[in-house]
C-alpha cells in the first residue's frame, strides 16, 4: 500500500476536486484522511488473485431504446433552475483568456 | 396512528376521509417535530388539497389506489416537484426539482399523499443525521441520542408516529441503520428493483431506494408500489415478480437462517450482543432452524465500501460546479474561482472529505493500488453470498449495527468510529442483494463517558418482546438477489417472534 498521505497529497486532491482548503484544514483533512486510509490496508490481507474486479452488480449491458424523441423540458425551466442565465442561455464568467485555466 | 394498509382500506371504502388521516399526521408533525426535527420541509396546505382530491374521487366512486390517503415522507435527496429538494445541503439549498423521481411519481399514482421531506446527513454521507447543513435529527426514543443516518429524519418520522411510511435511500445502510436505531422496519431493495431516477446520485452502483414502516407488511405494500422497470434508468431491472408481499405471514418452521461468525464481531455492543443472541434463541424455539455459516470477507466490507463509495462520490459530485443549478459563489473572476468556491462553500466538511478521499484512490499511481483493488474484494463479497445462499440458507442474520443509537455529538470527530456503524450493511449494498432491519427488541446501555471503572458494564437486555429497555435494537436479514418476498417473509417470522414491530416512540 501507498505511503502515509501528506500535506502536499492533501492539497493535490482539493486542487483535483476543485476545493479550495485553508492551512488549518489541510493539516485536519490530513489526518482524518490518513486514519481512513490506514484502516482501507486491512484489504492487502484479502486473496484476491486471479478474481476480476467487480464495478456494478447488474449483468445487463446497454440498455437501449427506440430512438424517438420524448417529451423535453422547456428551455425556460432550465433557465428558471441556472443561478445567472439570459436570452435563453447560462451566464459563466469568462471561459477564454486570464479568467479561462479550469 | 393506523397503518398504511388500514388507513388505505378504510379511504378507499369511504369510512375514514383522506383530510381526517392527513389533518392527523400533520398535528402529530406539529406536536413533536419541534424537538425532533425529523422534518426540513413540511406540505400542510398542498398535502390537506390532495387529500380532500382523493375524498372525492372516492366520493364519485373511482378507486385512487392501494395507498389511498396514507401520508407519506420523502427524504430529502429524492426529487419532488412539491417544495425543494435540498440534499441537506448549502448547495442545493433553494434548489426546485422540475420533475418527480419515479419512485414518487408512482406514490403519487397509487394515492399517497406527501406531507413534507425529511432530514438527512449532507447528500446522504453519514451514519447519524448530524451531518445535514441544516442541524441535526433527534431519535424519537432518546433526544439526547442520534436517529442514525443518512436517512434519520424518515426513521425519526415513522418511529414518532408523524407518518406510517417514508422514503429513504440506501448506499451503505442509510435506511436500515436508522430504522435498527429508531425501532422500525427499514428495507434496501435488490439493485435495480427500484428506480433512481430522480435519487440525487451519490454512488451509482450502490444507491437504492428503501422503504421505512412500522411493520413488514406496510414495507412490502409501498415496496410493491414502488418497484419495477423504468426506462428513465436503465440499470432498473426489467422484472415483473415485484409482488414483494407474497411471502408475508408464513410458517417459522422450514425458514433456515444463516449466522455468520462475524455477526459477533468484536465491535458489537455487549447489549446489542444480548438482543441478538436472545432474538437467536427465541427463533430457534418457534421452529426456525439457525445454521452457522462463512462469510470469510465480510469484515473486510466496511474497507472497500469506503474507497468504492468515494471514488463513485467524488465523479458523480463533480456536477455542482456553480453552472447549470444550485449555488454559485458570488463575486467570482474567472471560471476556475467559480468551481472552487462555489464548492468549498457550498459543502459540508464530511461531504469535501469524501470527495477528497475518493479522488485520491482514483488518483495517478493510486488507482489499482486502491479502487480497482476494492472492486476485486467486493466480487470476493458477492461469492460469499453466492456460496451461502447456494447451501439453501433463505437469508443471513446479523445485528443491524454494532450498538444501539449513540449520544449526538458522541462520534463527530472521529470517522472511522462512524464508519464501523455499516459493518453489518455495506455487504449487500457491495453484492446488490435485498437486506431489511426488523425491530428485534429493546436494550438499556449506559452512556459511553458513563462507563467508568467500578461501575457495572453489564447490560440489562430485554428478552425479544420485552421491556428491558428504552433503546431499540433491530437485527438484520439478507436476503437472494430478487428475493424481497421470500427476505420479507423472513422478515415477518422475525416481526412474530419477537413482538416489538408496529409500536410509536412515547412523547
């Protein structure tokens, strides 16, 4: 197993998950983090030589439909739902250029 | 109040008005919520109209369904066009859902009327309700004490007779957890009975909707209901065996249930211990054959639940980034700023962790090591099972947790004594297997700072059906994979023997 998490980890996974953390919550995150993934080990005792990982329970794969169209929401309702929207489209601040980066 | 199968036979034969039932869930609401907060949205206006709607279908001779006129709570991150949608969360705080999740949609369809939405840990991530951005659940029995979680508030709210059924969701064991530390009936379907179209998505591959009742039969009746195919999810099983009452009632003789070693876990309370251990006697003695059985990896279920459900947590809340709906920061520059903020604000501190947790397992030079290594130990998990269930053993039975419901604030600090709440749960999440929570008795345990050297830590447990104590302590079937009427019916020997089903929380 991975050595014990560090501060640095701790700050590379908030940047990765767009999470903006203090100094002092870094260090706590650390720590809770680090307990939970010291427990997590207990699985390098499990055999788990040649079993095939298991993502989903269903045996079904690809479920399709006839390709019709169905009943939408009207653009309205999804403008009414977006916190700044206008003519018919979502406001964002500027995607391109200094503001761009996500 | 009555249950929700009575309350519906007597609407739709006219003896008792819809208004009359609703006009009483929502008094009992008024009368004990403000102390137990089960409840973060309540209808009175919306919920007493659709009940004189069904009076007068009723009146004009039309049937409005097998649920007629019983009231009925929705746990919050199940999506309802009445009122909000909040997850328990500052992200979604102010959020109005445009549809119906199809679980509700055909509640509705079957005349149940909603009376209001129920509390939860933030975006269903804890184990006892103190999680929510909006304050904390009470247990009905103990105010001092946690409903557990995630879903408390519909555990709460069928517990104190506010409503005899409700909607929860069920990733680890949010709704039978609860309902073992409220004294009710708490049902986690087979993956894939119950569609999550309109389930606020937390780990896909484990997520069900659950039922909460004071009794098997009113869980089986709105289970019923509620399952069956939808087009609207696509891992929804197209199945038409959805007559989950069919097994209600039968004999305690030939039911064979299988006890697993770790069922006495060095985790597990020395009361819960005694609850369990007397509820084994009493079954063996009404005819119910107990047999011991292996599930070799099951104490290793909590492990890969916590990389699983993380890992599937930090994808599936990556959607709240400040665009489409919910909150968005104020005052920000660029988009970057937006995502960011608008995420460190609008998420609880459990709800960042997790996401923090899972995207470092599904990480560069992390992801075999940690996440694909859970998937192969949670296949090692469902052949257990498989093998179990493959001797003829109709269900497994465990406690439902380790200890009856704790003090609020007890275990705010430390995660993974809150984690270890799911040991007996998470399996049948990780297998997609049906597993219930059945109130087996009630146990008397001192307070945690209360047991000091030379006092006595000796529990006072009740037999099942007794009266030993004033904290419930429910046990916990799991039952084969499209099997609810055959685990239900286990459920309702368990529910006989025992003689604890059915009651309300005392004011």
């Amino acid at each position: 197993m991975p050595d014990e998490l560090s501060i640095e980890d701790v700050r590379k996974v908030a940047r990765l998950a767009r999470l903006a953390v203090s100094d002092a919550d870094a260090e706590r995150y650390r720590a809770e983090l680090a307990a939970v993934l010291g427990y997590i080990e207990r699985l390098g005792e499990v055999d788990v030589a040649g079993v095939e990982p298991m993502a989903h329970v269903a045996d079904a794969v690809n479920m399709l439909r006839d390709d019709e169209p169905g009943a939408a929401f009207d653009p309205s309702v999804v403008e009414k739902l977006a916190p700044e929207a206008a003519d018919g489209f979502i406001r964002v601040p500027k995607v391109l250029g200094e503001g761009g980066g996500a | 109040m009555r249950s929700a199968g009575e309350i519906a036979n007597a609407v739709r034969a006219g003896e008792v008005s819809a208004e009359s039932v609703v006009r009483e869930s929502l008094d009992s609401i008024a009368a004990r919520d403000g102390e137990l907060r089960a409840f973060l949205q309540v209808f009175e206006t919306d919920a007493v109209a659709r009940a004189k709607a069904i009076d007068a279908m009723v009146a004009k001779g039309d049937d409005p369904g097998p649920l007629a006129g019983v009231p009925v709570a929705i746990k919050d991150n199940i999506c309802t066009v009445l009122g909000r949608t909040t997850c328990a969360s500052r992200m979604l705080e102010h959020y109005e859902s445009p549809y119906d999740a199809t679980a509700v949609t055909r509640l509705l369809d079957a005349g149940a009327v909603i009376v209001g939405k129920t509390n939860l840990d933030e975006f269903a991530m804890g184990s006892s309700c103190e999680h929510s951005a909006f304050g904390p659940t009470r247990n009905p029995w103990d105010a001092e004490r946690v409903p557990g979680g995630s879903s408390g508030g519909s555990a709460a709210a069928v517990a104190a007779g506010m409503v005899p059924v409700a909607l929860g969701s069920d990733t680890g064991g949010s709704v039978r957890q609860p309902a073992g530390l409220c004294g009710v009936v708490g049902v986690k379907p087979t993956y894939g009975r119950v569609s999550r179209y309109g389930l606020v998505a937390f780990a896909s591959s484990l997520d069900q909707i659950g039922v909460f009742a004071r009794t098997n039969a009113d869980a089986a009746l709105v289970l019923r209901v509620i399952s069956g195919a939808d087009e609207r999810d696509a891992t929804s099983a197209r199945r038409d065996d959805t007559a989950c009452d069919a097994g209600l009632g039968r004999d305690a003789a030939g039911l064979t249930l299988g006890v697993p070693s770790f069922a006495h876990d060095d985790a597990v309370s020395a009361e819960t211990r005694a609850v369990f251990d007397a509820t084994c006697e009493a079954l063996r003695a009404a005819g119910v054959e107990l047999v011991d059985v292996e599930l070799p990896h099951a104490s290793h279920g909590v492990a890969a639940y916590y990389i699983v459900a993380p890992a599937e947590a930090s994808s599936n809340l990556a959607r709240y980034d400040g665009v489409r709906y919910g909150r968005r920061a104020e005052g920000v520059n660029s988009l970057d700023e937006m995502y960011t903020r608008t995420r460190s604000e609008g998420f609880g501190h459990e709800v960042q962790r997790r996401i923090m947790l899972g995207t470092h397992v599904l990480s560069s030079g992390y992801h075999d090591a940690y996440y694909v290594n859970a998937l192969r130990v949670r296949r090692r998990i469902k052949q257990d099972y498989d093998a179990v269930f493959a001797r003829g053993i109709d269900a497994v039975l465990t406690p439902t947790s380790p200890s009856p419901a704790f003090g609020v604030g007890e275990k705010l600090d430390d995660p993974m004594a809150l984690y270890v709440e799911d040991l007996f749960t998470v399996g049948a999440n990780l297998a997609g297997l049906p597993a219930v929570s059945v109130p087996a008795g009630f146990a008397d345990p001192k307070r945690q700072e209360g047991v000091g050297e030379g006092e006595d830590p000796s529990p006072r447990p009740s037999p099942p059906g007794g009266e030993g104590g004033r904290l419930p302590v429910g046990v916990h079937l799991v039952g084969h994979a499209w099997g609810e009427a055959a685990l239900l019916g286990a459920a309702s020997v368990v529910e006989r023997v025992c003689g604890v089903s059915g009651r309300v929380a005392p004011a």
